[in-house]
C-alpha cells in the first residue's frame, strides 16, 4: 500500500510539475509587454510646427505675465510674441492657396492686436487687446489645424464690464490661472485666479496608428 501511494504522490508531482511548467512558459510566449503607442504624426513642415509652438510660448509667457499684473513683462513677452508672429512660417501653407489666404487675415490681425498690447499704457487696455488677440490665434490655429499639441480655449466670465462681459485666453493646460483676474486685482485680491475654464479646445493630433502594429 505504501508503495502505491508514494507512486501516485510521484506521479502528482510530475503532473503539476508538467502543468506549471507549460502554463507559465505558455504565458510568457505571450506576453510580449505593452503594445508601442501610436507616434504622433503632422501633416505640417517642422519649420511651420517650430514657428507656431515659438508663437504659443511667447503668447503663454505674457497671459503669465498678466496674471502677476506686471506690464513690464506683458511688454517683454509681447514684443517677443510680435517678433515670432513675423516668423510664423506660413508660407509653407501654400500648397492649399485657401487655407493659407485665410490664414494670412488672422496672422495680420495677431500682429494688430500685439501691437496694441505694446502701445496701451493701462493694463485693462491691454487686456482688451489680450481677448482681441486670443479671439484671432484662436482662428489663426484652428485654420491651419495644429496638430504639434492641445490648446484649451478659457473663458473668464467676468472679464469686462464690471463683470457683466466674458474675456478668453489660451492655454497649454485645463488647470484656470486667469489673466484677467491675475492675483493682484484690486477688489478679489488672488481669490478668482482659478475663475473660469475651458470653453473649447483645439486638438487636431493625428496618430500614426501603423506604428502601433
């Protein structure tokens, strides 16, 4: 009796043994860790995406410069941002004559709105002129379709008028650091810096889906 029960505890053994075995080799052979993700791709030069993302900072360095209410900056930062509106590359839009025309009219408007930005003295002016702007790169990005990045459309709501008229700004991110309350404003202090959010957002990212294969 005793040496069937240590055959049958031998040939248990070797069954999961056999089973453990080829369980976890079967496994392994499968799994072949995480799939790559898709890579962004542009249907954009990368002069253009250069110019455009050089846009997009100087812009977002000076809404930051209204947020610290600090016109020396808003100043420094415009001036910046004027210069890389004028080496926007849009000429390599040419190939579709309609979106680059269009594209032209919002560009040139930019420019306006920068210069005004320069040229006023108070910074309520400037922040007129900040909504005006973000109004035509707005258009001017979704036009040309940006696909280097999501740019988020903010609203303030209570921008102009004593609150009664909405100011927008655009953003890299959905988190609210609002240009037109900023955290010097003479009645809220900081405490609307976060008034607002996202009203839209520009996405045009296209994946190279063939990559993922």
């Amino acid at each position: 009796m005793k040496k069937i029960l240590a055959v049958l505890s031998i040939l248990l053994l070797l069954f999961v043994g056999y089973i453990w075995f080829f369980y976890f080799r079967g496994r392994k052979s499968l799994d072949k860790g995480p799939k790559p993700k898709p890579i962004a791709v542009s249907k954009h030069t990368p002069g253009f995406n250069s110019s455009a993302d050089s846009v997009l900072n100087a812009y977002y360095s000076m809404t930051e410069a209204f947020v610290n209410w600090d016109t020396a900056a808003v100043n420094k930062n415009a001036a910046v941002l004027k210069m890389t509106l004028d080496n926007l590359r849009v000429s390599d839009l040419q190939k579709d004559t309609v979106i680059y025309e269009t594209s032209l009219l919002f560009l040139e408007n930019a420019k306006t709105e920068t210069n005004n930005i320069l040229q006023q003295a108070s910074i309520d002016k400037k922040r007129e002129a900040l909504n005006n702007l973000t109004d035509n790169l707005r258009t001017l990005f979704i036009t040309v379709k940006y696909d280097q990045g999501k740019i988020y459309y903010q609203e303030c709501p209570m921008a102009f008028n004593n609150g009664q008229t909405p100011g927008y700004w655009l953003s890299p991110v959905k988190d609210v650091r609002n240009p037109y309350m900023g955290i010097k404003h003479p009645e809220y202090k900081d405490k609307m810096l976060e008034c607002g959010g996202p009203k839209d957002t520009i996405n045009f990212i296209q994946a190279d889906t063939t990559s993922a294969k």
